[in-house]
C-alpha cells in the first residue's frame, strides 16, 4: 500500500485522515505541520514540521496531500516544496461520484457525495467539498474551494484560487475570475470579475480585493 504524509493538522485534516480510511488506497504514516518545531513519534505515526517534507519525498512509496482549507496556505505551501504532481495523492471518498470521462487533478480531495458529472476538468489542488455538485463540462482551476454543496451547473468556469461559499449556485456558461470569494448561499447569474467578494440573489460584488 502507498504510503501518505498529511500536511496540516487542523480541522480540514481530520476530514482528510477519515476519507483516506474510507479511500483504502493509502497508509497514512505521518503529518506535517509548523505546530511541530522537530520530528517526533507516536504511536506508529511521525510527526514533523512541514520542511521536513525534504527527508522523505525521495521515497517513491511515499506521497503527500495537503489539507489546509485556505486557497493561498495551499498554494503557498505547494510553491515552497516544489514537489512534481505526481507525489501529490489525489483523494476521492467512495461515496463520490465522479464520471469516468471527468479529469481530476494531482493533489485533489472530493469530500463524501460529491458528484462530478461528464467531461468536466479538475485541476490540482482543488477541494470539492461535501455534496458539492460540479455537472458537465464544467473547468475548474487549481487551488479552488467549492465548499458543502455548492453546485456549478453545465459549462461553468472557475478560474484559480476562488472560493465558492456553503450552498452557492452558478448557472451554466458563467466565468468566475481568480481568487474570487462568492458568498455562502449566493447565486451566480453574471460574469464575476477577478479578486471580487459577491453575495446574495443575484450575486453582486460589494468590494473589490487586493
């Protein structure tokens, strides 16, 4: 069995070490997080911080998954290791439906009762998170959020690092610009520029982002 590194120790985490159980693919052997100033073992696992990903990433058995909630944490971290794709575990709990003619990327996690319908294309690093819907044809890019069932209808766009609140709706052929936050509950009917916040029905922008 492959062996797996979490980093990030949080709440996210724990969502990640419950569906890595359920996925079966991976043997969890430790974590990884700034909390921890040296390496220590516990009861089987190792723990370190997150530099020390350096000592075991020539392992070829060993891959990793980051379960940090935060887009930009996430990226960040993912720039400051410089790891390939391919030591990245992509994480699909097997209550997730996922099309077979769908793309899901390196580093991915899709949370229980998601569902990723036909040709739609994931990028790495993405969370889909529980019982997000992402129907056909839909693109989204890296290190983007789709939180507790936000749904993206057909042909929908995601651009890189934006955040789609609890219970948002995006109807079919809408671009959301990078690093975008919409809103929990808001529903989408018009382009969204990049960096933008937007909430409500029909959601409209209340500030632009730095």
């Amino acid at each position: 069995m492959r062996k797996l590194f979490i980093i990030g120790q949080g709440g996210h985490s724990k969502v990640i070490t419950d569906m890595v159980g359920a996925q079966g693919f991976y043997e969890i052997v430790g974590y990884l997080d700034d909390f921890y100033q040296e390496k220590k073992e516990k009861n089987g696992l190792i723990y370190a911080p997150i530099s020390a990903v350096s000592c075991f990433s020539q392992d070829e058995s060993i891959y990793f998954v980051i379960a940090i909630g935060n887009n930009k944490v996430r990226k960040k971290i993912t720039e400051s290791l410089h790891l390939s794709s391919s030591k990245y575990a992509t994480i699909i709990h097997p209550t997730a439906l996922v099309s077979p003619s769908a793309i899901v990327g390196s580093g991915t996690v899709v949370m229980p009762y998601a569902v990723i319908n036909a040709s739609s294309k994931i990028g790495e690093h993405v969370i889909i998170n529980t019982g997000a819907i992402v129907e056909h044809d839909n693109r989204i890019e890296d290190f983007v959020h789709l939180s507790p069932s936000a749904t993206l209808t057909g042909n929908v766009h995601i651009e890189k690092g934006a955040h789609l609140g609890a219970g948002s709706t995006v109807i079919p052929g809408i671009n959301i610009g990078r690093w975008t936050t919409v809103g929990a509950g808001a529903t989408v009917v018009h382009n969204i520029e990049s960096y933008e916040l937007v909430i409500g029905t029909p959601a409209k922008s209340i500030k632009g982002r730095d």
